[in-house]
C-alpha cells in the first residue's frame, strides 16, 4: 500500500472520528441552547431579553478585530504540520499568541472610553427606565470578552490540528456552564441583566483558561508557546493569510451579526426577540452542517499540500448528499414550526409562518455557500470570496433600510439578507468547480 494512500485513510478516519464527535458536542449545545433561550426569557422579559441579544451581537464583533489571525494560524499550523515542521509551527503559535495580546488591550481601552464618553441608551436605543446600569454591563461584557479573545486561539490550534471536534467540545462545556449559570440566575429571583451578562460571558473564558495548561503542557508539549518563540516574520506570514479572512469575517459580521443591532434600531428592542427565536430554530441546520463542513476545512488544506485531489472528489460527493437531506429537513421544519415554537417558548410570542419561511430561505442560503466555501478557505483562494463578501457588507445596510422604509415588515428586511448573499453562493460554486477540475485560472485561482 502506497504511503499517499495509507495518508489518504488515516486523513479520512481522522475526519470521521472528528465528524462523530462533533455531531455529539454540536448536539448537545444544540439541546443548551434551546434550553437557555426561554430561561432567559423568562429571567429577563421580552424587552431585556432584546436588549441582550443587542449587546451579544455588539460583542461578536470583537471576535473579528483578530484580523483573521485564528484562521491562518490553522491554515499555516496544518501546512507546517505536513511538513513535518514542528518547532516553526511552535513559532507560530507564539506569534499568533504575542498578535493577538498587542491587537486586544488597545481595542478594550478604545471601548472602555467610548462607554464612559457615550450615551450608551441612545446608542442601542435602548429606555433608561428599562434597564438599570447599562454603562456597567457593557464594561464587564467588554472586560471577559477581550479575555476570550487571547484564549480562544487553543481552539483554532485544534482546529489546526486537524480536531476540531475537540473545539466544539470547548464551546459546549461553555455553554453548559452558561446555561447552569442562567438557571441559577433565573432560580435565584434576581432577574438580573448584569448578572445574565456575567454568567455568558464568564463561562467560556473560565473553560479556555482550564483548556491552556491541559493542551500545551499535557496534551501537546512540543508546541507550547514561549516569548523567546515570538517571530516577527511569522506574525507577518500568518497575518498575509489571515488578513483576507479577517475582511471576510468582518463582511460576515456586517451581513449576519449588524441584524440585531438594525432590527432594534429600525422597528424595536422587542422584534429582536421574535427574528431571533426563528433565526436559533432554523439554523440548527446552519450548526449541523457546519459540524459536517468543519473539519473538512483543514483535511482539505492536508489533503491539497499533499495533491491529493481525489480525496477532495471524493469528500465533495459526499456533502452533496448531505445538502440535500438538510434541504428535506428545512421544509420539514417550516411545517412543523408553529408546533415547535409554542412548546419551546409558550404562547406568549407570535412569530409569524412568513417569518419562520424568509429566514429558513436565508440560513439555507448560507449552508448551501458553506458547501462550497469551505473547500476553498482550505486550499487559500480567498479573492472572489472577498470581493463578493465585501460587496454584500457594503450593499446589505443601505439597502435594508430602503426596504425597509418603504415596505415597513421585517420579512423584506430578511429577504434582503437572502437576495445580497446569492451572487456569493454562485461564484463559491463556479470556482469550486473549476478548482477541482484543475481549470481555475487568473482571478479564479487567487
């Protein structure tokens, strides 16, 4: 038996076990999460609620300001690592660490000063009669999100290593230790908004701290970081990468993450509750496929150094199934919809079948984009993605608020998440094509 076909096996054992795996943890944040939805709720009321849902969204974007530092690292981790390159991959992660401490502590002082010096209700839109402290709530969300920050990077170094089912496994003790949290909250009569935002953003950061001294001096001592490591010419090569996903995040950001913030700024605080409800029930399929396309992502950048283009063919096919049955399922879904919603949440908020379809529309959209788009960030060719992503961005907010001042529903709001994102998905799929085919030249092969 051929060496690059005993590679090919283990690559794709490995990528099974990951598959199961993940499909366990991934489950199980599924259950979590569909159970700390209506806790929360019912902690905070429908109004509170949204203006949580606010301040997350808020949050997420300082997961992006790692200018896709993450994602190289796990394209350049799982390239050194074919190589058999160990101690430059050690170099590595010490400069993504050493990157990611300069980018973090000037962006949370930068906030810090921006909640002191602005008018944090006017902001969010949020009513100082309903909400007590709002000033306090974004320090400390700040505070333990900038913390995360630095040591979420364990997840994407497993990530690179070809496990991210162990990633998942990280997020899904968080999330377990959220929901505890909430519970606990909720049991406990306070009904605090501060006390919500501490147990969310509390949670993962104590998870990744335990994760540390587990990963890099029991589990993978050889590619534990050191000062001494830090390289500059690293930190330049794996910022040249991660500065394209860095602008795709950002673009993913605008397009996914802004909808809260312009739901509660365009209609009220309340409606976010509502879209949200919808959004977490259909994207169960969004997770489920992400949990399939995850660890595709890096086997696929092993399997490319390595030209081993059959292996590629060969997993394609097999997402091509698994797309359908996710179309089946959806639709499923939607029928079932009014069902699911009065016994997860109760009677007390109408979400209307219109809704539950536009946004079933536009997390399918999005899985069938991943389908492809996650293939193409393994082998690198990021240019069409970023021009068609930032096109998206840039059109999806002016365009949302014409729609919506002229129609007034929030179900042309989300049909207009849907129509900004189908060019994406066409070109995802045109240079998948011709990447795999080996056709893919100029602007198709960037």
């Amino acid at each position: 038996m051929s060496t690059a076909h005993t590679t090919s096996q283990q690559r794709s054992s490995l990528l099974q076990k990951n598959i199961i795996a993940s499909v366990l943890a991934k489950g199980w944040s599924a259950i979590i999460v569909f159970l700390t939805v209506p806790v929360t709720l019912r902690c905070l009321g429908e109004y509170n609620n949204g203006v949580w849902l606010t301040i997350s969204s808020v949050m997420l974007w300082i997961d992006n300001f790692d200018i896709g530092l993450g994602n190289g690292l796990r394209n350049k981790l799982a390239i050194y690592l074919a190589r058999g390159e160990e101690q430059r991959a050690r170099s590595l992660i010490s400069s993504t660490f050493a990157m990611l401490v300069l980018i973090i502590i000037p962006v949370m002082l930068l906030l810090f000063v921006l909640i002191i010096t602005t008018d944090t209700y006017h902001l969010l839109n949020v009513e100082l009669e309903m909400v007590n402290d709002l000033d306090r709530i974004l320090m400390v969300t700040v505070f333990f999100v900038c913390t995360t920050f630095i040591f979420k990077l364990i997840g994407n170094i497993y990530m690179g290593l070809q496990l991210p089912a162990v990633s998942n496994m990280l997020i899904a003790t968080g999330q377990t230790l959220m929901f505890i949290g909430t519970f606990i909250v909720y049991k406990s009569g306070s009904h605090s908004l501060l006390h919500i935002a501490m147990v969310n953003t509390l949670s993962p950061l104590l998870v990744y701290l335990l994760a540390y001294p587990y990963t890099f001096f029991f589990r993978f001592p050889r590619l534990r970081p050191a000062i001494s490591l830090v390289n500059l010419r690293e930190a330049r090569e794996v910022i040249s990468m991660g500065v394209q996903f860095f602008v795709l995040q950002i673009s993913g950001v605008v397009l996914f993450m802004t909808s809260n913030i312009l739901i509660s700024k365009l209609f009220t605080p309340s409606m976010v509750t509502p879209y949200q409800i919808a959004y977490r029930y259909f994207s169960i399929m969004l997770v489920a496929f992400t949990v399939i396309c995850m660890p595709f992502w890096n086997a696929t950048t092993d399997a490319y150094e390595r030209g081993d283009l059959q292996w590629i063919h060969r997993a394609t096919r097999k997402l091509r199934l698994m797309t359908v049955g996710i179309f089946v399922s959806m639709i499923v879904m939607i029928l079932l919809s009014n069902f699911v919603y009065s016994v997860w949440i109760g009677q007390g908020i109408t979400i209307d079948i219109c809704m539950s379809i536009t946004v079933a529309i536009y997390i399918f959209i999005l899985i069938y984009s991943m389908r492809y788009s996650y293939f193409i960030n393994g082998i690198g060719k990021l240019r069409l993605q970023l021009i068609f992503s930032v096109t998206a961005a840039i059109l999806f907010i002016p365009l949302a608020y014409i729609v919506v001042r002229w129609t007034g529903s929030i179900i042309w709001f989300i049909a207009v998440m849907c129509f900004v994102n189908l060019p994406g998905l066409i070109v995802n799929k045109i240079q998948f094509r011709k990447l795999i085919k080996g056709q893919a030249k100029g602007i198709w092969n960037q």
